[in-house]
C-alpha cells in the first residue's frame, strides 16, 4: 500500500488540495467554515480507517497472530486521535467551543506520544528483527511496514502543516491588531 504510487499521489494530493483551501481561507477569499478546509484530511483518516478495519477483520477470520491484530488496533488509535484533534481544533477555530487551545491541542499530544512510541518502537525492531520480542508463528520477521508508513507519513505531514498553519495565523493576527493599533491612533 505505501509502496504504491496510488498511495503517495492520493497523500501529496491530500496535503495540496488542503494547503490550497488553506491559503484561500487565511487570505480572506472565502469564508468557508474550517469544516470545509480540513475536508481532505478528514476524507483521507476516514479512508485509513476503514482500511485498517478491513485488516483486522480479515486478520481476524484468518487467525493471524494477536500482536498483529494489536499493531493495527494501535493504528487505529493513532489515526483516531489525529481525526479528533482536527475536529476539535476546527470547532475552535469556527468558535463553536471556546476551550483554550490548551486543551483543543490535548489529542495532537497524544498522537505525537504515539508517533514517538511508534518511532522508537521500530528502531527497536530493526536492531532485534522481532516486534516487542516475538517473531511471527512461521519464524518469519514481522512485516507491518504498510500499515506503519499509511499512519506515520500521513500523520508526520500533517503535523507539519498543521504548525506551519498555526505560525501563519499568529503571524496574520499580529499583523492585524498592529494595523488596528496604526488606525486608531
């Protein structure tokens, strides 16, 4: 799946589409709500997961071994997290909550935790050629790179462009209340 040049267009595709809508967002274009922004993210996480759902259940009604059933239930919380911070941070960002951003970025948190037990998991593994000490039941080495590249890639390009946009909009309402300030005095 990773390896796929189905898979890479669909991510670069995904993460063009919404720096485009970002950009027509933050250059007040547009008054979209942020929903709408953050559409081809939340298409794409849905996708994942409904691939990864597929996995378990086929894993499931072949009997694969129960870590690999346990890797794709942890990549599953992975994209999980991901897609609720992007819906708490849009319903911030359209004030219909108006928790701090504190809080609105507790599952972006949690998600890189997860990228970071994730990462170091899998040095882990290159260094042992097992997965948390235990090899498959044919004595094979472990193989989930598909399934780890879909979470981290994806999630690694989103956490940059998701700083990327957060320094812009300070950056813009900085901009505006020096202006405001300029114009009142």
């Amino acid at each position: 799946m990773a390896n796929s040049p189905f898979y890479r267009v669909g991510v670069w595709s995904v993460v063009v589409l919404f720096l485009i809508f970002l950009v027509i967002r933050l250059d007040k274009e547009t008054d979209w709500f942020w929903f709408i922004i953050f559409i081809p993210f939340l298409i794409f996480d849905c996708v994942v997961i409904f691939f990864i759902l597929f996995r378990i259940c086929r894993h499931i009604k072949d009997g694969v071994d129960p870590i690999s059933i346990a890797r794709k239930f942890w990549f599953l919380f992975m994209v999980a997290s991901k897609l609720t911070f992007i819906v708490v941070l849009c319903c911030r960002l359209q004030e219909i909550i108006t928790s701090s951003y504190y809080v609105v970025f507790i599952p972006l948190w949690i998600f890189l935790m997860g990228l970071g037990c994730d990462a170091s998991t899998w040095i882990w593994v290159a260094d042992n050629n097992s997965v948390w000490g235990v090899r498959q039941s044919n004595g094979t080495q472990w193989n989930g790179t598909q399934d780890k590249h879909a979470v981290t890639i994806n999630g690694l390009v989103f956490v940059v462009v998701i700083i990327l946009t957060m320094v812009r909009t300070q950056r813009l309402k900085t901009l505006e209340s020096r202006i405001h300030a300029q114009k009142t005095t």
